[in-house]
C-alpha cells in the first residue's frame, strides 16, 4: 500500500468541484512571475531538459543562500526524500508524527524503521534529542521534519544542532525536511551543511508557489556531486528549471506571503479554539486539530459540503481517529470553512 497524502481533489467531478482544506498550497494559487517563467519556458518544450541543472542549481542556491556544490534539484521533495534514504542507512529513526513518505522510501529498500513520537503534555513537541537518543544507533539515518507535518511546530536551531551533535557522536547521519520552511525562513538550519557531513535537508518550493504539478524540490548535501551522478536523468522538466532560475529575483513577494499566512492562521486559530477545538503550536500554513472526538461524521458532513480535510490516521501519535489537519488560507475562505465547521459541529452535538 501506497503512502496516503492529502490534495485528492480528482476524486468526484474534479478539482474545482472542491474547497480544498487537506493540502496545504498556496491559497492564491500560483503567483503570476511563476506563471510567466513557465509560459516563457515553453519555448525550451521541444528539447531535452540540461542534464546539469546548472540554471536550476544556481537559482536554488542563491535563493538558499548557500553554496551550489551542496544543492541538488529534484522532482519535487519526494523524489528529495527518496535520495537521501539512498545513503546506505543500516535503520531509518522516525521523529513522530511525520510525513509518510520517509517510511515508504525506506521500506521500498528493506531498512528497518522505527517510529518515535514527539508529542509531550497538552500537546507540546518534545526535545529531539531527548526523544530519539536511545533509538540512534552508529548507521542510522534520523528523520526530523521541521516544521512538522501534520504538526505545524518548527524545531529551534539549537534543538536541531543539538541533536544533530548526538547523531555525529554514534557516526549516524540526520535528515531534515524543510518542506514548509518558506512559511517561516528564519527558522531554516541550512547553514549547518557547509560544516556538518552528517546533515541532509530536504525542500520543496510546492507550498509556497502553490506549484504541486511541476514538481520543484532539493536535497542539501556535502555530497551533492554523489547524488547528482546518481539521479535520473532529466530529472527537472524544462518549467520546474525555469521557475528554479527566477527564484532570487522574487524572495520579498514569498516573505510577504509567508507574513499573510501567519496573520491568516493567528486569526483562524483563534476562531477553531473559540469552538473548543484543541491545537497544537503551528509555525507554518496548516494546523493540527484534536476535536476530542470522532472527526469521520464531521469529514463526511464537510465532504457533503465539498471541503476536503486531512484526516491524521497514518500519522504516527495522533492516530486516535480525533485528529485533523487544516490547512491555512485566506481570511475570505477560512471564514467560509469555518462557518460551516461551527453548523457541523452543532449537529453533530445535536444528535
């Protein structure tokens, strides 16, 4: 069985049947600088994409801020995920919950996983470090996504260091995905990789450009050189190149988003705990959502509605069949799911 993702909106008469709450894109949709490098790109259809990605790497790395003998461009953050559980780990180490694909991308190669929850009292994240270290072992490949996913809590610089320190100390590597750092950038520990081999990080350029049919993602590594020889080839079409080049030009317009969806989510967190809805700390354009009771007869009433949510059965520590994950979009449109969650909920207590 596949690993279960969110975005389903083909199911029923198609996309724009759905108001779609599962999948955390971009609200906007896609911005229209990005709109334009693919338009511009099509030009470039007709041939074979560079087998280099030499424009791609030099975009990402200026927009990182990091050297380019350390980026690797992927089709997307899965296909980042997947190369970096190709390092020869001897047992992969799950930071809890998180992303599914990091146990589907070790299993497809047989390495062992492990799964250890981070959720503490009144729904606080835990120390990393204090969590894992009786699961690191010297081989060992540790997954910790930052800001988590379905979680929204992104890690502090020195949680992540200090773990990352322990994962060296039993010649172990670490693994970070930063998926959803774009929502917060300031929080990003990619400067670690130019002194720490022992440090992989995941991206993906998906959410915040709303481009989840392009496909856009990274891995940072010191040994990029390694995983470039090893990739596919063609590995970015020629859009997903060409939205790569663009992306230093375009850093104020993707912090001024990241800033409205803070505001957006302050204001929709606050709404969801007026209706008693518990939550957990969110850093990014999502927030896990613990309603103290069955969520299946709300999903149905919501999917009545055509809102699409994200239920949290696969996600390791939040399975308990209470959990939500909502994703954060403009003021308009979360005011419109919300009205209908509180008419929801009120059947449903009224039954």
């Amino acid at each position: 069985m596949g690993a279960v993702h969110g975005g389903n909106v083909w199911q029923g008469a198609g996309p724009e049947q759905w108001l779609d709450y599962s999948a955390n894109i971009r609200p906007e949709g896609t911005p229209d600088w990005v709109t334009e490098a693919m338009m511009n790109a099509m030009k470039n259809a007709r041939y074979y994409p560079d087998l280099s990605m030499k424009g791609a790497r030099k975009g990402l790395a200026e927009f990182l801020n990091i050297d380019e003998k350390f980026v690797v461009p992927t089709s997307g953050g899965a296909s980042a995920i997947d190369a970096a559980c190709g390092c020869g780990a001897k047992k992969v180490v799950l930071g809890a919950p998180c992303f599914s694909e990091y146990r589907a991308a070790a299993e497809k190669r047989g390495i062992p996983v492990e799964e250890v929850s981070l959720i503490a009292e009144n729904r606080t994240i835990a120390d990393p470090s204090e969590r894992l270290e009786p699961y690191i072992t010297e081989g060992c490949l540790v997954w910790i996504c930052s800001p988590m996913n379905p979680v929204g809590y992104c890690f502090k610089y020195e949680e992540v260091k200090r773990l990352l320190s322990l994962v060296e100390s039993r010649n172990a590597k670490l693994a970070v995905d930063e998926a959803f750092i774009d929502f917060c950038p300031d929080m990003s520990v990619r400067s670690l990789i130019k002194s720490h081999p022992a440090l992989m990080i995941t991206g993906s350029m998906t959410k915040i450009l709303g481009i989840p049919g392009v496909r856009l993602g990274y891995l940072l590594t010191q040994d990029a050189e390694s995983f470039m020889k090893d990739k596919l080839p063609w590995e970015l079409n020629c859009f997903a190149e060409a939205v790569a080049e663009e992306l230093p030009k375009h850093r104020s317009e993707m912090e001024f988003d990241a800033e409205l969806s803070d505001e957006c989510r302050n204001v929709f967190e606050t709404c969801l705990a007026s209706m008693g809805i518990a939550l957990y700390p969110s850093f990014t354009n999502f927030v896990l959502a613990d309603f103290g009771r069955d969520v299946d007869p709300i999903i149905e009433r919501l999917k009545e509605k055509n809102i699409l949510v994200r239920r949290c059965m696969d996600f390791h520590g939040v399975n308990d069949g209470k959990h939500l994950r909502l994703a954060v979009k403009d003021h308009k449109t979360n005011a419109v799911f919300l009205e209908t969650l509180k008419e929801i909920l009120r059947c449903v207590e009224n039954r």
